[in-house]
C-alpha cells in the first residue's frame, strides 16, 4: 500500500491553491500525496485503476480550475467596478453562465473516460469524496491558525 501511495503521489500532478499561492515544492508534494492517499482510499481503488484514474483526474481537475480561476477574475473586476452597467453587468453573468456550463461540459467529458477506467459506483462517489477531502483540509488549516490556550 506505501508503494502505492508513493506512485500516486508521483502521479498527482494537479494545481494547488493556497494563501499566496505561494508554497513550497515540499509542502506541494505533501499536499498531493495527502490528497493521492485520502482519494484512493475514499474511492476504494486498486492499484490498477488508480494508475489509470490519476492522470484523467489530474487533466480534468486542471481545465476545471483554469475556468474557475477566469470566472474568479471576472468577479473581481465586477466587485470592483464602481460605476457598472447594466450591458457590463448583463455580459458578466452571461459570461459566468457560459463558463459554469463549460466546467459542466468538462466534466461529462471526463466522465464517459472515467467510465473506461473505473467503475460508475466509485465515479459516483468523486463529487462526495472531493467536499470532504476540503472540508477536513479546511478544518486543519483552522486548527492551525487558531492561537495555543
């Protein structure tokens, strides 16, 4: 099971956002075994399908976060605006519809290649397994911020 947690890891090639986007390559790598251990477990994956599932995800989650970060942009910009039209703000959440349907888009496609590399029942689970793989990394970073008693 190390020896699998060890490729995964190596495998795991997705983006990591944090505070500053700024972290070390060794937090980085122990970020994603973390994530690579908890997935492969949650998922009940072998070692099989978690050679072949890590590089779908991976790809997936990288399109998926290239969009959310453009929408995140956008939103800034209008937050920003002071003075916003209607046209500005009409083109604003046309354009956030239309990324929101394609990160739809990205993830019907992935899905039908997820289908050929594991199975639907555990495809089922991804959307679960990701909320609380973030929930308990959210948690941590609170424990640690929160000051000694």
């Amino acid at each position: 099971m190390k020896y699998l947690l060890i490729i995964i890891g190596l495998l795991s090639g997705t983006t990591l956002w944090a505070q500053n986007n700024k972290l070390s390559e060794e937090k980085r790598d122990e970020f994603e075994a973390q994530k690579a251990a908890f997935f492969t477990q949650a998922l009940d994956l072998t070692p099989q399908e978690a050679v072949s599932f890590w590089p779908l995800y991976n790809e997936m989650f990288k399109k998926i976060r290239e969009k959310d970060m453009e929408m995140r942009k956008k939103a800034k910009v209008m937050r920003e605006t002071k003075n916003l039209t209607e046209a500005d703000a009409r083109k604003y959440v046309e354009g956030s519809l239309a990324a929101e349907q394609q990160m739809l888009d990205i993830k019907k496609q992935y899905y039908q290649k997820l289908l050929e590399v594991i199975p639907a029942k555990k495809i089922a689970k991804l959307d679960w397994v990701e909320r609380k793989f973030h929930r308990q990394l959210l948690d941590k970073m609170r424990k640690c911020s929160q000051p000694s008693k």
